[in-house]
C-alpha cells in the first residue's frame, strides 16, 4: 500500500454553488461526482497543488484561494492499487465559467466525463453518487456556519475534532 498526500478544492461561484467533476471511475461503470483535487507533488504546497489542479481540471485560473477547512484520511482502492490518502480541503472562489477539458492528462480524459454546478441542498437530496458521500450536508454546514478556526477532521468515524497539524 502507498501513501498518497493530496488537496481537495471546494471550488465556489459567487451564489455558492459547488463545481463537481464526474468520473467513471467506480466498478461496474457507475459514475460518481467529486470535488476538483488531486495529488500533491514533491516540493509543492497544498495551496500551489490547489491552484493547479483547478487550471488543469477546469481551465480555470481566475481563483482566489481560501484557508483550508477540513482534512480526511481514508483507504482508496483505484485501478488494483490500495493506497492511504492524505486529503488536505480548502474554499476557492471564482466566478460562473463553464470548465474545459482541454488541460486533462490522458488518464483523466479516460474517466473524467463531466462537470456540473451543485447547490448544497442539491447535494444533500441527490441520489447519484458523491465523493464524499456526505458532502451535501459538510457543505450546508460549512455556509451556515463558515470557516472554522482550524481544519475538522471528516475522516469516517472522526467526530468532527480539529485535525492535528
């Protein structure tokens, strides 16, 4: 098993609403949405790995970078490989665009076959999958009561502690 340290992005138009990607990446061909992120590199930060990862996702680059609200730590299993994910989760604000997909790698492009904008309650009630699963209601929350005063564990069976730096 690896080791993977990587950044999520909470990526915000100004009415709030969440840009998700949505990947055919689960067995069986069920799609599954998820918040824009990816691997952190060797020598780059989490806001640097933030920053790059939305241009190369969405062709954005007009985004202002937030603070970082939550951290996760899971098991993933993806294409016959375990690995131990290390998730860093910031707020980034940009303007309504229409993402593209002009910058996606090979592989990316192999299982990347969306986009859409969500409103919180829109993720709270959908039936379609979504990573995580309890994004809607972390992102109704986290509106409601904004930024906290440190990263909040949302690993699954964290209870909703300060993450440890």
């Amino acid at each position: 098993m690896s080791d993977r340290r990587t950044v999520k992005v909470l990526l915000l138009d100004e009415s709030d609403r969440l840009l998700l990607l949505r990947g055919d990446e689960m067995p069986g061909g069920e799609s599954i949405w998820f918040p824009v992120g990816g691997g952190i590199e060797d020598g780059e930060d989490a806001v640097a790995a933030g920053l790059r990862e939305i241009d190369e996702e969405t062709g954005r680059r007009e985004v202002r970078m937030g603070p970082e609200v939550w951290r996760r730590r899971h098991l993933y299993s993806w294409r016959g490989t375990q690995t131990d994910t290390h998730e860093r989760w910031f707020v980034a604000r940009t303007q309504h665009f229409t993402p593209s997909s002009q910058a996606l790698t090979e592989e990316e492009q192999s299982y990347i076959t969306g986009f859409r904008w969500w409103t919180a309650e829109e993720l709270a009630s959908t039936t379609e999958q979504v990573f995580p699963p309890d994004l809607g209601t972390r992102l109704r929350d986290l509106l409601r009561d904004g930024t906290p005063p440190s990263p909040i564990d949302i690993s699954q069976g964290a209870h909703n502690q300060a993450a440890a730096d």
